[in-house]
C-alpha cells in the first residue's frame, strides 16, 4: 500500500466527521456518515463519485472502473496515484467523493 497516497487522504480528512478507517477491498477505507468515501488500495485511490459523473470520470487519464465479480460497480473509481501528483488533482477527487457523501444512500448492515 501506498503510506504516502494514504496519509494525504488522512490529512484531506482530518476535519471531516464523524469519519472511521476501516479494511476493506484489499486497502484501508474512509466511512464518512457511515457511508464509504475513499478507499486507498495498493497505488490507487478508490472514490464513490455520483453515478451521473460515472461516464465522465472514465475518460480521464488513470481512472479505471471498480469491478467485482466481473460487474462494473457505477459510481466507484479507482484513480492511480501518478494522477493525484498535483494537490489540485488529488483535492478534486477527494472534493468528487465527499460531495456525493451527502447524498448517498448507506449500504445496508450486515447482520
């Protein structure tokens, strides 16, 4: 995992409540309100976007879709690090998750 990529994230997050990390997908997840937002994998950065910038978000230079069992999870991205070089970058994405945080729906509890 990426230690650096990581603390930026946590640095990103530091005002933001209520947050929790938690282990998931292979990396370490950020809940905020309960509901993913940020997941840092290896070299990449998972962020839950709006499903309607899905499409958009594709296009751009590093980002690649979520896929889980061979199924495309809309509204999850991965975004290689070499792309969130640039604080402007990196704060457009973290900014991208955190917008939509608000208005996600929380996954429902596992019993």
């Amino acid at each position: 995992m990426d230690e650096n990529l990581l603390n930026r994230v946590r640095e990103a997050l530091v005002d933001v409540s209520p947050i929790a990390e938690k282990r998931m997908f292979g990396g370490v997840c950020f809940m905020v309100d309960d509901k993913l937002c940020i997941c840092v994998k290896s070299h990449e950065m998972l962020c839950r976007i709006n499903p309607d910038e899905f499409e958009t978000a594709l296009e751009q230079d590093g980002v690649r879709p979520m896929e889980q069992r061979a199924r495309t999870a809309k509204g999850y991205v991965f975004v290689h690090k070499d792309v969130l070089s640039n604080k402007k970058d990196f704060d457009n994405w973290v900014n991208k998750a955190l917008a939509y945080n608000k208005i996600a729906k929380a996954s429902k509890k596992r019993k």
